[in-house]
C-alpha cells in the first residue's frame, strides 16, 4: 500500500495528496475507468511528454471470481447464491 495507492481509499481518509505534491514514482491503483483518472487530460496526456502513463488492466474472468468471493464473505452481502447465478446479477 505504500509503494501504490488506491486513490478511492487516500481520498475516503481524507490523507490524498494531489498529484503535484507527490514525491518519488507516482504508482496509483484506482477501480476507476481510465477516463475518469484524477489528472487533466486522462491517460493520453502523459503520452507524448516527460510523463509515463502504463495502464494496467484485469482479467474480468478474474475479476469476477474475486468480487463473487468477497461478496460470499462478507456477511453484510446477504449472498447465499453460487457462482453462476452471481454472473448472472
């Protein structure tokens, strides 16, 4: 967590630093689709400068056996169903 941030949990705490005042690699994770990044511009505007921007994405199959196993665990999700009818909700 300190060597990459979720920008959602650093800005629910109230700690988020903006991009500007970061020090060292600005590594951030984020569920957000990559038009939504929090810097001007979304991805492209690191292409082409200075800046780096690497997108890295997620299996959806993956994706999906992770989410239907932290909504079977968690109790607060009332979910008793498998895995198929959790694909299909």
């Amino acid at each position: 967590m300190r060597m990459s941030k979720w920008i959602e949990r650093e800005h629910s705490a109230g700690s988020a630093e903006t991009l500007d005042h970061m020090t060292g690699r600005r590594c951030l994770k984020t569920h957000a689709p990559s038009h939504l990044v929090p810097w001007a511009g979304g991805v492209a505007s690191g292409i082409g400068g200075k800046r780096r921007v690497v997108v890295v994405t997620r299996n959806p199959l993956d994706a999906c056996v992770s989410m239907f196993h932290h909504t079977v665990d968690l109790p607060m999700f009332l979910f008793k169903g498998g895995f198929q009818q959790f694909v299909n909700m």
